[in-house]
C-alpha cells in the first residue's frame, strides 16, 4: 500500500519491517537523503509484491507440471528461483509435499524463521511462544485450532526453520480442479495452506 505521508494514525498497526522503513525513512528524508517516492516504493515491495500470492504461483506451478514438481522436490531453491523469485544469501528452501498419508506442518521453535521470499512477512502467531512450541509437542491440537481436523491415519510431520533452511508445504491439489489454469489454481493456495495450517481451497470455496 502506498501510504500517505501526513497521515499517522496507522501508525500502530505497522508490522515490524514496515515500522522500521517508515522510521528510516522520516531519518533520511529529514537528512535529505532519499526520496520518499523511492521508499514508498520499497515498503510496497513488502506489503504487496512479496506475499503469498508468490508462493501461490509455485504450487499451482507443481500441481500442473510434473517435471517442475520433481524439481521443486529435489531442489526448491533452483526450481523457485527459476520463475525470477529468490531469497537472501545463504538461504535454501526445501518443499515439502502433502501426500494422502502425510500433512507437513512449518514452524520456527527458535525464533520466526520463515520463507519470506515466497509468502512475505510471516503472520503474528507464526512468532508467538504458544505455536511455537505447541506445534511441536501437539500438531493435530494446533492444528484443530485451525480449524483443521484431519483423520487420526494421516500422519503429521513437523518442520523446524532455520536461518539456514526455510520450509515451503505444496499441499495437496484440491479434487475438481482438473479444468483450471494455472492461475485459476494459485486463487486456490492459500498462505496458511503453504504453512500447514490449512489446505488448499475447494473450487467453489475460492
Ligand atoms: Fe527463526
């Protein structure tokens, strides 16, 4: 969102990364620095160009051509950087795939390590203490929280982030959807879908 420079009121509602550009950017402006047509440009880079809707694109990607999903199997990093997406330095991703025995569930017990080049800044709970480590000790209870109740026989497998290493779930395509566009397909992917809080939308749901 392109914000107004003489309104302040939203002040408060600003996520971490967005408070600190907004502050750099009274500090530079003031110092006659930058120009904040520049920044504004950078904060929507944030707010709305890097978001889930990118990752969206990668798992409606997987789930119409099999040769990306082998990629995206054995080396995310590669396949997710060949669409023109890619992360910092040092940062690998692993896609880890939904099958009909297994749910794949992310989290960060350390900190809020997350795969923010694919689905922007991560949601307030994913850095909360309580799903941090609830996600570990009891997945199926967080995850029926969720509102995500899935058969007692589907196993659930937990990821733990690192600075190192982010996780990316590629849930599994929804049934009915066998006639949609790739496109079509993203609207489906939701972010907590790439999360493991959730899954994938059902046609008439999107
Ligand atoms: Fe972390």
């Amino acid at each position: 969102m392109a914000h107004d420079h003489d309104d302040h009121h939203h002040d408060n509602e600003l996520d971490p990364m967005a408070a600190r550009v907004r502050a750099l950017e009274t500090i530079l402006t003031q110092k006659g620095l930058v120009d904040p047509a520049a920044i504004d440009a950078i904060v929507e880079t944030y707010e709305t160009k890097v978001g889930p809707h990118i990752g969206a694109k990668v798992v409606a990607k997987a789930w119409s051509d099999p040769q990306f999903a082998d990629w995206l199997k054995r080396d995310a990093t590669a396949a997710i950087a060949s669409l023109g997406i890619s992360g910092r330095q040092g940062e690998h991703m692993q896609a880890v795939f939904n099958t009909a025995d297994t749910h794949n569930l992310v989290v960060c017990t350390l900190c809020s390590c997350y795969p923010w080049s694919v689905l922007g800044l991560p949601p307030v709970w994913y850095k909360s203490p309580p799903y941090r480590s609830r996600a570990v000790i009891d997945p199926r209870g967080v995850l029926a929280e969720f509102d995500l109740v899935l058969p007692e026989t589907t196993n659930i497998r937990v990821w733990d982030s690192t600075a190192e290493l982010r996780y990316l779930v590629i849930p599994l395509r929804p049934d009915g959807t066998d006639a949609l566009s790739e496109a079509q397909l993203a609207k489906l992917v939701t972010r907590d879908a790439m999360i493991g809080t959730g899954i994938a939308l059902a046609p008439e749901a999107a």
